[in-house]
C-alpha cells in the first residue's frame, strides 16, 4: 500500500493586531490517498486553528519557513497518530 498526501492552507489572517503577526494559517485541509493495485481510496479532513489572538511566540513560523512537512506534523499532532492509523487502515480495507 502505498500512501500520499495533500495538504492545501484554505485561510491565511494576513495580519493580527493583537500578536502583530503576519500570515497566520487559520485552515488547512488535508487527504490521505491510498493506492494498491491500481485502486485508490481517499479520506481526509479540515483543521481549524484558533487565531484570534496570534500564536505563541514559542510556535509561531514565519509562513516563508512551513513546507508540507511542517503542515503534515501539525496534522498528525491534532488528528492524533492512532486516528490517522485508522484511517490508513480503513482504506486498506476498502481497497481489499
């Protein structure tokens, strides 16, 4: 089985007073396709961050520093690496 991801930034704050931060990812949506024999089943989902008052100075990345990789960890942190697990095994089992 092999699997790929797609993470797209849905909503960027361009500026937030409170923290003076800058293009702050408020949205991201992400899939996880799985593809075996030919066959490809996708799951995925949409995370929200809340923004409102900045973020920490110890998390924040300027957006020109975030690559998938960066996105991907924040999605497995949030979603939680037993869910994404279930996930992956929920397509397996589909595509068999």
């Amino acid at each position: 089985m092999e699997y790929t991801w797609d993470i797209k930034i849905n909503n960027i704050v361009p500026y937030n007073i409170e923290s003076q931060q800058r293009d702050i990812i408020e949205n991201i949506s992400w899939t996880i396709t799985g593809t075996k024999g030919g066959k490809s089943i996708t799951q995925g989902g949409c995370i929200d961050f809340d923004v409102a008052q900045g973020v920490s100075t110890e998390t924040f990345a300027e957006i020109t520093t975030i690559n998938k990789a960066t996105l991907q960890s924040w999605i497995e942190a949030r979603v939680g690496t037993a869910r994404i697990n279930e996930m992956k095994a929920e397509i397996e089992t589909t595509i068999d």
